[in-house]
C-alpha cells in the first residue's frame, strides 16, 4: 500500500491511500507518511497527520509538530 500511495496513477486517490496507512498499525509506514506530510496536496497533508495518529508512534512527533508550525 506504501508504493501505491506514491503512485502518480493514483493521485486521485492518494488521500485515501496515505489515511489508510494508519489502519495498518505498522511502524514502518512513518517513513511514507512523513514524506506525505510534505505533499503539495493539503488533503494528502492532513491524511499523513491522521495515519500517524492513528499509529501512535512517539517518533511522528517530530514531523507533525514542524508541519503545525
């Protein structure tokens, strides 16, 4: 689902893609969802915010914290 959320195919559906990101639960997707967060697309901006929230990974702090900012 990462490589898809990358996707320009898929741009479309790219806030879709990058919110579903946060119902994997999986640590590994912070990566892709921090390079989301600096999307041109604020709905693909927010959706990264909502994935990593989601996940709940101390880590996203960081990033979520300069986008808000």
């Amino acid at each position: 689902m990462v490589d898809l959320s990358f996707d320009d195919a898929f741009v479309d559906q790219r806030p879709m893609l990058v919110d579903a990101l946060g119902w994997t639960a999986n640590y590994d997707a912070l990566a892709a969802l921090d390079q989301h967060g600096h999307d041109t697309n604020p709905e693909v901006r927010c959706a990264a915010i909502r994935a990593a929230r989601r996940i709940g990974h101390p880590a996203a702090a960081m990033w979520i914290t300069a986008l808000l900012v």
